[in-house]
C-alpha cells in the first residue's frame, strides 16, 4: 500500500495529464482570463500538488494553502514560494487581504462548508472574488466520492445558499463536464458493481490516445465560459463576489 507522499505524487503526475484535470485547467485558465487583473493578490485554498497554483501564477502573485505538507512539497516543486499549511476555516491571512479566492474541488472536503464560506469571505477585500468549483448532484455519488473524502456533492442552488450566507453575491453558476455527461452517467450506474476501489485505483486509466479524446472534447467547454452554459454536468462553478 502506497503511503500518502507517494498517492500525493500520484496526483501531482495526474494533475496535469489526466484528462478531467488537465481540460479543468484550461477552462480555468479561460475563466481567469477575464476575471483577475494582473497584480492581484490570489489565495488558492486546497491547492493540493500545485497545478492550479502555477496557473494562477500567470496571473498574479499566489499564496498556496493547504493542510497537506505533502501537497505543499510537490507544490513547491512547481516553483511556487508562498506556502501555508493550515485548516481551511482558519486561514493564516489578514482580514481582507486578497482580490481573489479560489477553492477548486476542495468545499466538498469540508464539513463544516459554512465557516469555511465565511472565512473566504474574512480574507477577500470589498469587490473581491471567490472561485468555486465543486461535484455536482448528490444522485451523481460514487464510491469514490467516500474514497476522496467527500461529504457531499452540490447542487446550483444548494451551494448558492452557502455562498450567500456568508455574505458573497454570485455573479456566476453553471455546470461543466457536460459534454461528456452520457459517460458520466454511465460510470455513476456501473459504480454499483465496483468492488475494492480505493485511492490507488479510483481513476481508470485510459490509453493515451483516448485519454487526449476526452480532454480535447472536455476543453471545449471553455468556449461557454463565462456564460452560464449547461443546466446539467458532473461539475459546478460558480463565482461570488465579495459586497
């Protein structure tokens, strides 16, 4: 059994390869294009191994956090010198400090959404703004939702209410990972005859050529952004500014 430096390397490798991951940063990478003037000060919260905090250093000066020291390594491996590891509902940032936010697929880790809402919503200065991406639709659960740690999964408006509760205004919700939803789908009903899955084997490997396919079809999404574009996916984003 791998212990947790070596699953963390893992994903480091898959955060820029794998196919949902690797199409997740360009449309990411769409989405900051229009949203973070250059010199903001951006806090990638959950950045796990790095990706989307060398990304988001193509537009800004970058703060990474997260309670991993493992993903803060591999983070650091990628050139990125602000680090801090720390509890997501107490960050280690000044009230009001930073022009964006981003919590990528890190709020379904957290029990407690509604004090971390709260404190990204501490650390943004007035007209700043958050990033959110989170699962889409409880009926989409899998076991490898319980593998990743995962306690729940959003809907649009289910993560609207944490988001606005805490004060944010949301300039943005859409789904994505749509285009691709009849195999998502169908991986949610062949879930049930799954045995054994844990975090070594929770991503099914494709061959290279296939692995592009679905990247390439995924990507095109970034076109829709950042209109609201699909009614359905496996996918949310959202973004919420700070009033």
């Amino acid at each position: 059994m791998k212990d947790s430096k070596e699953l963390m390397a893992d994903f480091a490798g898959l955060e820029t390869t794998y196919w949902f991951y690797a199409a997740r940063l360009d449309i990411l990478r769409r989405l900051f294009e229009g949203l973070i003037e250059p010199g903001s000060l951006i806090a990638n919260i959950g950045c796990g191994p790095g990706a989307t905090s060398r990304l988001a250093a193509d537009f800004g000066d970058v703060i990474s956090v997260d309670y991993s020291l493992d993903a803060l390594h591999f983070t650091a491996e990628r050139g990125i010198k602000n680090l801090a590891s720390a509890d997501c509902t107490a960050l280690p940032l000044a009230a009001e400090a930073c022009d964006i936010a981003l919590c990528l697929d890190v709020m379904e880790h957290i029990d407690d959404h509604r004090a971390f809402a709260d404190e990204l919503f501490r650390i943004l200065a007035p007209g700043g703004k958050l990033v959110v991406t989170v699962p889409a639709g409880m009926w989409q659960w899998t076991r490898r939702d319980t593998v990743f740690g995962h306690y729940r999964r959003y809907s649009a408006r289910s993560l609207g209410r944490v988001l606005a509760g805490a004060g944010f205004s949301l300039e943005l919700t859409t789904h994505f990972n749509s285009l691709l939803f009849p195999l998502n789908a169908l991986d949610v009903l062949v879930d049930r005859f799954r045995k054994n899955v844990s975090e070594e084997n929770c991503y099914p490997r494709f061959n290279p050529v296939l692995n592009g396919i679905l990247r390439s079809v995924f990507s095109l999404e970034k076109f829709f952004i950042p209109r609201p574009g699909f009614p359905f996916g496996r996918s949310l984003l959202a973004v919420a500014v700070r009033v």
